[in-house]
C-alpha cells in the first residue's frame, strides 16, 4: 500500500466524507429554519465543516502540538455533531441513530482506538 500524497488520500479522510454524505442527507430531512429552534440545521452543518478543515489542518501540520491540537478540535466538532443529531432524535425530527453509531465509530477511529483497514 503507497503513503498518501495528501490527506485526501488517506482512509481517515475518506470515512469522514461517507460520515459527512449521510449527514447531509439527514440535513435535508430536518425542518426549516423558522420551525427549528435549536437550529440543529445549522449547528450540523457549522460542525462538519469545521471537522473536515481540523482534519485537513491536522494532516497537514508539521509539529506533533499542531497535529494534536487539530485532532483535539476534530473531535470537540464530532461531538457537537453527534449532540445535534441525538437533540434530532429527541425532537423527532428524523431517525439518526444509524448515523450516531456511525459517528461514534469514527470517533474510535479518531482517536487511534479502531483501526480502518480499504
């Protein structure tokens, strides 16, 4: 197996865009704005960007500070993710359960805990 030229190359990256999809199409399940008031719309959206820029930001650092600092972020954004999609749950705005599990494995994943294997 090559080592990856960027980190969109790497497996990590590649469950977090699967991750991502699935949330999207959760995304477009959920209320309008004016019928949301815990704007969880929005608080998913605000997460999963900022947890694709601290991953790219964390492959790309060069010193172990950055790096841990970028994957610390990334996860505090997966969390904040996996709190709004169980607030959804709550709310019965939609079934996100599947989509909890799944981003709770990544979260092992993220933190060294399960490997990913292509």
């Amino acid at each position: 197996m090559s080592t990856p030229q960027n980190y969109e190359e790497t497996l990590l990256w590649k469950k977090a865009v699967e991750l991502v999809q699935k949330i999207q199409e959760f995304r477009k399940k959920l209320p309008n704005s004016e019928m949301d008031i815990y704007s969880i719309n929005s608080k998913l959206e605000n997460s999963i960007s900022e947890l694709s820029q601290y991953l790219e930001e964390s492959y790309c650092s060069k010193s172990k500070l950055a790096k841990d600092k970028n994957s610390f972020l990334a996860e505090l954004a997966l969390n904040e993710c996996i709190d709004n999609l169980k607030r959804a749950n709550r709310l019965k705005f939609g079934e996100a359960s599947s989509i909890i599990e799944d981003a709770e494995k990544f979260k092992k994943i993220l933190n060294g805990k399960e490997f990913i294997f292509s």
